[in-house]
C-alpha cells in the first residue's frame, strides 16, 4: 500500500477511544473517638482523653495516638486533604493510635478532603487502579464532574475537572490531536473520552481538526493554554503545571503529534494508532520517552507503527492490544495512556514497571509489548 493510499485511509478513519482509578496512597486517618473507634470529622481543638464512658473537656490538641471527644463548637476543616480528624484548623490530622477507653462523643467538624495524602507536594493523587478486567472497563480517577469550555480562542475544546486546584494541586497539561475526520465532541459523544482523563486531573486541550501538515493547531493550543495560568480571571489561573506536558493523537492525530516535534514544552508523546507514514520525519523528530499503542496486524496503521518503532532513538515503549482495531486502540487502551501520563507527568513511578518489566500490566494478558533505548 502506498503513502497516498494510507494517507487517505487514515483521513477518513475515525477515532473511539480513550480515559480511568481509585487512590492507593495511605491518608492520615484523623483521631480515633473515644470508646467508638470510628475515625471522625475534625472539630476544631481536641478534648481530653474520655474517661469511664464521660466526655473529656476541652483541652490541648491530642498527640498521635491519643484520642477524646469534641468539647465546643465545630472546627473549619483543615486544608490538609485528611478523610477525617480533630486538628485544629489549618493544620494535618494527626496519625490515630489506639482507641482511648471510654465513649467519648465524636467530634463535629467538616472532614477534610479525601483522596489525597498528608502534606500534599502539589502533585496529582496516586492512584491503585486505572482499567478493570474488559476492554472498556475504564476505571474512573478521584476527581470530579469535567468542565468542558467548547469554544476557546485556538477553536478547540479545553476541558478540566471542576475541583480543579483542589489541596495546591498544580496540573499537568494534556494536548491531542484527533483522527481525521473527526473532532472533539465526536470524541465526546463515543465514550466521554475526555471525562475519563479529567477524573485523574489533567487538563485537556484537544484541537478543533488534525493535519498531515501542519502542527498549528497543537501549537497554538498548548500556547493558549499555557498563558491561561497566568490571567487572572482564568479558571486555570495558577493551577497548571507548565512544566509537565503530554501530546497525543490518533491516526492523522498522531502524524500531527509528529510534525509538532521537537517542542521543549513537551514531556512525552503518545502515538495512536498513527504511524508516520514510512518513518520520514517523525520518530526524528521525538525528544522524550514515547508510547506507541495499536492494534494487531489488522490495524491499517500497524505496518507504520512496526516501523516507527525500529527507527527510535528516545525511550520507547510499543503495545498492541490484541482484542483491538484502528478504531477501538485509544479506547480500549485507556488504562494505558493513563498510567503513562501519571508515571510520566505526575512523577507515580510505581506505573514504570508495568510497562517495562516481565510481567507487568501493561506486558501481558491482552498487551503484546516491545521496549527499547531504556
């Protein structure tokens, strides 16, 4: 088959698929009432240890390990994302210890936000899990509903988790470029693409086409979006990780992503689906660790992706899903491209392994995967 042909069967391919987790990192579990053993919401200053079953008074905020019942009016909620606790407000709950004897009342305060660790460093939750056993068993992240603006400056889609910001989070930036023929709310309208990335916290910007020869679109873009971090009457103002940036596409997407690099603002790519048609230009052109996903021998892409991944020469890890096509790849792959940005972006660097060791997730059952230059 040659380039003309190819080109023009990926331009008219559309793409499906893409986004999912639950949180494995250990959050300080607040102060342990006393007699009930239940962690509580904080309240303000912790009373004194409970004793034969009466509520202690107010007293001194209770050490690790120590606990005692509310005594006076409910406390703000710590700004610390602790599930619960009885710190005074501000500050991180307390590491509970043994129940104190007795059942001392349970404190009254808001509990803190749950999901993220004590002392949070700015960085995106960890996360256990981010695909189930299916295909399209996507596993969605800790964060909330997606705010989806539709008609930015650049004329693509910006869509970020309405929590945005939540306990300092500063979030890294994800930029794609769709396949051809299609656009953000086909992508929207065939799985909710974008809400599944958004749950993990990323902010999103997808442009509004893709282009076998021009990069324009992703450039603009991220460079919109990057400036928006520093307007402040911008929902994103001072939210944003400037320096931690992820660019994907399928098909036609991909060969953008290509065309796009080099481009120092960005971390990583991931290719979908999307060779670069012979391997002229495109894998030269990459500078940071890649990930090259398709589906088997089947996919009109697959040939393109083979190549590419021969001629590398930054990082690279290659997955086929077998149970996939040129039109299922990004979606069935979900939990994939996830656990790429979060290692990635985030820093989560328990997801290294799984793609790169016998064994790992992202190594066996329906993944087929091939490393190089590690």
């Amino acid at each position: 088959m040659n380039i003309r042909v190819q080109c023009r069967i990926l331009a008219i391919l559309p793409f499906l698929g893409l986004g999912c987790g639950g949180d494995d990192d250990t959050v300080s579990p607040g102060i342990t009432a006393a007699g009930g053993g239940a962690t509580t919401a904080g309240n303000g200053t912790a009373g004194a240890v409970a004793v034969g079953g009466q509520a202690g008074t107010a007293g001194a905020t209770a050490p690790p390990g120590i606990a005692g019942a509310a005594a006076g009016t409910a406390g703000t909620a710590g700004t610390a994302a602790a599930a619960a606790g009885t710190g005074t407000a501000g500050m991180d709950a307390p590491v509970a210890g043994a129940p104190a004897a007795g059942t001392g009342a349970a404190g009254t305060g808001a509990a803190g936000m749950a999901g993220m660790p004590s002392g949070s460093d700015g960085k995106l939750p960890h996360v256990a899990m981010v695909e189930g056993m299916g295909n399209e068993d996507a596993v969605l992240g800790t964060f909330g509903p997606a705010v989806k603006v539709k008609d930015t400056p650049p004329g693509g889609w910006l869509v970020y988790p309405m929590d945005i910001g939540r306990d300092g989070i500063k979030h890294p930036i994800f930029i794609f470029g769709p396949g051809g023929g299609t656009d953000p709310p086909y992508y929207d309208m065939n799985g909710m693409h974008w809400d599944h990335y958004a749950s993990y916290g990323f902010v999103i910007y997808i442009a509004p086409m893709s282009s076998f020869s021009s990069a324009a679109a992703l450039d603009d873009g991220l460079t919109w979006v990057i400036a928006q971090n520093d307007v402040a009457t911008s929902p994103l103002y001072q939210k944003l990780d400037t320096t931690k940036v992820g660019a994907a596409g399928h098909s036609q997407g991909s060969v953008m992503v290509f065309n796009f690099m080099p481009d120092e603002r960005v971390t990583t790519t991931i290719h979908i689906s999307g060779g670069s048609m012979g391997g002229s230009g495109g894998p030269a052109n990459l500078t940071g660790p890649t990930f090259f996903l398709c589906g088997p021998s089947s996919d009109v892409a697959y040939a393109n992706c083979e190549t590419d991944f021969g001629i590398t020469k930054v990082p690279t890890v290659y997955s086929n899903i077998l149970s996939a096509s040129h039109l299922t790849s990004g979606r069935y792959g979900w939990g994939a491209i996830v656990a790429w940005l979060l290692w990635h972006l985030a820093g989560h660097e328990e997801w290294k392994k799984e793609f790169l060791e016998p064994g790992g997730k992202f190594q066996t059952g329906r993944y087929t995967t091939k490393t190089k230059n590690w």
